[in-house]
C-alpha cells in the first residue's frame, strides 16, 4: 500500500480507513466534551496505530511482534493520558 501510494496517489482515497472507525469507537465517550484534544488526539493515535509504525518498530529497530506491540499499545497509552488525563488501569 505504501508503494501504491506513492506511485499512484490517485488510488490513496481507496484504501480502507479501519484504524480511523476504531479510534472513533474508543474514544466516542469523551468527543462532546473535548472535541479539541479529541480531533488532535485522532491524529496522533492515526499515526501510531499503523502498519508503518510496525514495519519501523520491527524492521528498523529489530523488535519482534509481540515488543512492537507493546511498544505501540505504550505510545497510545501515553499519548491518551497526555491528551485527556488517565483513562484506566496501566
């Protein structure tokens, strides 16, 4: 898909936006009251929540699967808490 992207940018409105429907779902509770911190918190959440992040945790800096998610799950944490105060058990 990245490789599509970059060569066919025109086919970027075709793929599937799942991460974006999921981090609406988890953070419907809180978009009424803080829709500012929400809408930045979507974006922040878009780019750790991805196959990019994984490929860089796991390519690059050689972590296995199961670390790299750990890694992203601990980065989303932590954005999370930054954006709207603790949320829920560590």
């Amino acid at each position: 898909m990245i490789a599509a992207t970059i060569t066919r940018p025109e086919a970027v409105a075709a793929r599937p936006a799942l991460r974006l429907g999921l981090i609406d779902h988890a953070l419907a509770r809180w978009t009424e009251a803080q829709a500012e911190a929400i809408v930045q918190l979507k974006r922040d959440l878009a780019v750790v929540i991805s196959a990019e992040a994984l490929f860089t945790l796991m390519d690059l800096l050689g972590l296995d699967a199961e670390d790299a998610i750990a890694s992203a799950v601990r980065t989303a944490t932590a954005l999370t808490r930054a954006a709207l105060g603790p949320v829920g058990p560590d």
